[in-house]
C-alpha cells in the first residue's frame, strides 16, 4: 500500500480540531494500518503533516533521528506555497529570498547557514557545515559558494506569487518587522528514533521584506533550535529577535534537565517573553520532545499550531497560550 496512505490512516484530530484544507483534503486518503514503532516520536511547528510523513518514513524504515528532521524539513522548503521557508518564501525587502537553516545531532553537533541565497534546502547544507566543515557556520556567498562546491544547484527561488507580494509591499514600503500575529510556516522539527537518540532542524526564510541580512533567531543553535541527547530538544517559531534574546530553546532543555515536563518548560519559557514590549503583539510558539518521549507546546498567542506522530497517531494540536 502506498506509504503516504498507510501513514495518514492514524491521523487524528487534536484538542481543538482540524483547520487546514490540505489536512481535510488529506484525510479523504486515510485508511486503516497504524505506525508501528511507538517509541518513536515526532514533533514539529505548525500543520505540517507532509514534513510529519516524511519525517516518520525515515524512522519507520529504521532510519536515525537526524535523517529525518532533514527529510521533514526539506518538505516545506521546497513547497512554493509555503510563504516562510525555502522556494516560495517571501523575500526581504530588496525583493531577494535569503535563507536561515540549522541542524543539531544526539552528538551535540550542529551546523547552520545564514542569508543563503539561491539554494532550494538550506537545512542540507546546514547539515554538511556540521558534517564536512571544522565549524558551525557559513553565512551568505561563504555558505553559496560551499553548497555549489557540495553540488547544490543555484536557483531562483523567488516565486511570481512572491514576487507579487513584495512588490505590493513595495507601494508603501512600510518597515514592521511585526510577526506572527497571523500563522506562519517556519519549521522546527524534533525527532526520537527507534534507538532514543534525538535531533532537531529548523529552516525559514525569516521575516518577510525583512532588511537584507536580517537573521533570526531559526539558524541560531541555542535560539530557534537545541539539542542536548540526554535531556530533551526544542525549537521555536515566532519573532526570532524576541527568541534570541531570551535564548528560548536552550533555555527550554535547560528547565527539562532539571526536572520539568517539556509541556511546563515551553509555557515557562514563553511567560519570559512577555517584558519584552517594544515590537507589540508579536507571538512566539514553541515546541519540546523529551529523552523519555515526553512532547510539549505553547504559544504567547493564540493560533500557534504543532503537529506530533507519537505513539502511532499523527495529531494536529492547537497549542494552548500565554495570552488569551
Ligand atoms: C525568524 N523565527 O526569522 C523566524 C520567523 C518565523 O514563522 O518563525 N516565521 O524570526
């Protein structure tokens, strides 16, 4: 049986129920058999289920954690109707699409690429700065120059509905670099494979019409994503200028190692956001998946949306929020 079908068999609803279209229109394929390998898990930002299913192929086939957060997150980033990743993504204010990834491995490795242009999957190459450089990151022409070396192909990754969309931007031009008050796409994708080990991705194309050479908080190791094998992982999505200066994901294994519920750290992490006050209703949502196969998720605001395979069952959540 296609795998596609036998995995969206075991799709359910979360708490709150379904919003998405795709997700509606996927479930007419859903069928019957569930996922086998329960102590596998799977967690990710936002109503990603294509990202979930690749992601699970890769541990079902007894594939390792860090094989498929890369496989998850290449999904959106070559989904041209994903506006906040990869291909599609809407570009920063000079009409360029420039692209944030990282990756951390159960070794505590990691690698990220800041303001890549021109590479449709950021996150692989993230992952070969981890695995074929001495460092951590490249950024910009470093990072292009290195992907092209590693036989990635240049491309234009701005879309004509993108290019559409910035240029109507462009009639008033105005700088906000508010965010998030309405749904994005950025992932961030935790995973435990069949042998407990951990590993996270994350890949966005940062804030639209953003300045050029903007970054968040989505490539930076300890920020937007962090993994520490023996404790837990997380990652976020949101306003990563308010991420970074709070270090959400690091913090978050940080509460976990010392005893909280990956639910609990995510909520306590999120209640550390809320002195920041200078950018107004931004919102912030962030994800956890523990060594005990614990999983956590809260927004600052409402609307922030994840999505689990665990235990056998794919389950959009609408995550519970600071504000109400
Ligand atoms: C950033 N955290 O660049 C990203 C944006 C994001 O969904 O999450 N968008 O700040």
């Amino acid at each position: 049986m296609n795998d596609r079908r036998t995995f969206f068999q075991k799709l359910i609803l979360g708490a709150g129920g379904l919003y998405s279209l795709n997700l509606l229109e996927t479930l007419s394929l859903m069928k019957t058999e569930s996922i086998k390998n329960p102590s596998r898990k799977l967690i990710a930002t936002w109503n990603n289920p294509k990202a979930i299913q690749a992601a699970w192929e890769v541990l079902e086939k007894n594939g390792n954690a860090l094989d498929a957060v890369e496989a998850g997150a290449r999904i959106p980033e070559a989904d041209p109707k994903d506006t906040s990743v990869g291909y599609g993504g809407l570009p920063d204010r000079d009409g360029d699409v420039t692209l944030d990834a990282c990756i951390m491995d159960h070794l505590g490795r990691s690698g990220g690429v800041m303001f890549v242009k021109n590479i449709m999957h950021p996150i692989s190459v993230a992952r070969l700065v981890m695995e074929k450089t001495p460092h951590v990151y490249l950024v910009g022409e470093g990072a292009e120059i290195f992907a092209e070396a590693q036989g990635f192909k240049k491309e234009n990754l701005l879309t004509p509905e993108a290019k559409k969309a910035w240029k109507d931007w462009l009639v008033r031009s105005e700088y906000k670099p508010k965010i998030n008050s309405e749904r994005h796409d950025t992932i961030g994708i935790l995973a435990m494979d069949g042998e407990g080990k951990l590993s996270g991705a994350c890949t966005t194309s940062g804030l639209a019409f953003k300045m050029k050479g903007r970054v968040g908080d989505s490539p930076i190791i300890g920020s937007g994503l962090f993994v520490d094998n023996e404790v837990g992982c997380a990652t976020g999505t949101g306003l990563g200028e308010a991420v970074i200066r709070k270090v959400g994901a690091f913090s978050i294994v940080e509460m976990i190692r010392n005893g909280m519920h990956p639910q609990k750290a995510c909520e306590k992490a999120i209640k550390r956001l809320i002195d920041i006050k200078e950018y107004g209703e931004f919102q912030v949502g962030y994800i956890a998946l523990d060594k005990k196969g614990r999983l956590g998720g809260y927004g600052l605001r409402p609307g922030f949306q994840y999505i689990t395979a665990d235990e056998g069952k794919v389950v959009l959540h609408n995550a519970d929020s600071f504000y109400k």
